[in-house]
C-alpha cells in the first residue's frame, strides 16, 4: 500500500484506488494463465517422508514357506505371525507355521530302481518369537510415476522346530514292528533378512530369507529305538524363503 509518493507527501485516495486495481488486475491475469491450460504437461508429485507409520501399532500377516536346501522332499508351509512395534526400527513378532513335505521324483527312482531308502528329516513345524530392527526405509519412483515405498529389516530369533520321523527307511524283517512315526521338537535359533513393500498406509507386501538352526538326536530317527543309547547330535540349518501379505 502506497504512503507517500515521491515527493515525501502522503498518497491521494485515488493513487491508493489506483494502485488496488492494479494489483488486482495482475492477479486476475495470473489465474488466466494458469486456467488457459499452458502447464497442463508438468505433475507435481509430493513424496512423503515415511508412507507406513509403524510406532505402538500391531501387525498381523499370513505368509507362505518353502525350504530350499533339502536334498530329498519339498517342504511347503503356511505360517501365522503377530507382532508388535516399539518404534519405527524396533519391533518383536511372534509367528507359528505348519506344513507337509512331498518326496522328489529322485528320491522315488532310487527307491523304486536302486533299493536305496534314504533317512529324511521332515519338517512339520515351526514356531519362534524374533526381534526385529528395521535400519533401512526407502522410496523407488517407478517410470509410470509411481512411487513405491519400502523397508528392510533384519531378524533374530529363538523357537522350537517340530521333526516327523516315519521310518520308511528302515527295513522290516518279518517277525519285527516298523518303529511308529513319531514328531520330536528341537530348540531352534534363527537370522534373517526381509523387506515390505507398501500397498497404502494400511498393507504391506513381505518377503524373507531366514535360516533356521537346530541340533537333531540321532536316536530319534534310529529304526531300532535304544532307550540305553546315550545322544548324539547332529547339526541341521532350514533354509527358507517366506512370501506373506
């Protein structure tokens, strides 16, 4: 607004009348431009600084499992977890999953070709609590303009995994009993690595790779049971790829 004109004297009514209309007017070219249509090529897109708010929220998710590194079986699984954030890089989830394994094609020919039965070790179930640490949140802007939202987080974990033992392995004379299947549960320790990609503010994609580790008794899949035997132990690492929503 105009006060003194040049000549240090206060502004007249009309040069103050006169400067708002020309304001005005430069204003209303300003909004004829933008409604003419000339920017109609150029998007703005705001990009937010974190899409999923995980602090004091619950998670819920359903996944599917297979492990990778069984010689003999495929092993599919579905699991059940629940877990809870602290902050947004700090969590804990519990999750419990179950499953049945079918024998490869290989396995059979030796059977059915060679008479080589081989001793399995079938994975029945799973169940363990992990931490979680998210270290990592990024955004991926995909060609069509799209943003895609994610994290990555690491696993560490204790739980139990639940063995069957069929003893279809052991050879039977006549006058003995096939030792009766059996599910023996060992002490389990588990790492991994996941991501989630974000769906909207209330879904996630996930995926991950963990290995779990336990120490199977060699007694327990013995065709012949020996309760005098002393333990022995063996060493076995459950490879996984988990695919969940």
């Amino acid at each position: 607004m105009c006060l003194y004109d040049l000549h240090k004297q206060p502004c007249s009514i009309k040069k103050k009348l006169i400067l708002f209309l020309g304001v005005l007017a430069f204003s209303s070219s300003a909004i004829a431009v933008e409604q003419s249509g000339n920017f109609k090529e150029f998007e703005v897109r705001v990009i937010r600084p974190r899409y999923f708010q995980k602090r004091g929220s619950f998670e819920l998710g359903v996944k599917g499992m297979t492990i990778t590194n069984q010689t003999f079986i495929y092993t599919f699984l579905g699991s059940l977890s629940l877990g809870y954030h602290f902050s947004e890089s700090l969590g804990v989830e519990f999750f419990g999953a179950s499953g049945n394994s079918i024998l490869k094609r290989d396995t059979e020919i030796l059977a059915e070709e060679f008479d080589i039965n081989t001793q399995i070790l079938r994975t029945q179930s799973l169940y363990a609590a992990n931490m979680l640490w998210t270290p990592m949140y990024g955004k991926y802007q995909l060609s069509s303009g799209r943003v895609v939202y994610f994290d990555t987080a690491l696993s560490v974990g204790l739980g139990v995994t639940g063995i069957g033992y069929v003893f279809d392995h052991c050879s039977v004379a006549r006058d003995e009993q096939r030792r009766a299947a059996h599910t023996s549960q060992y002490a389990t320790f588990s790492i991994g690595l996941g991501q989630r990609y974000y769906m909207n503010e209330f879904s996630a994609l996930r995926w991950d790779l963990r290995s779990y580790i336990f120490n199977s008794d060699v007694r327990d899949g013995s065709c012949v049971e020996d309760p005098t035997a002393s333990a022995e132990y063996s060493q076995q690492n459950n490879l996984t790829i988990e695919l969940g929503y």
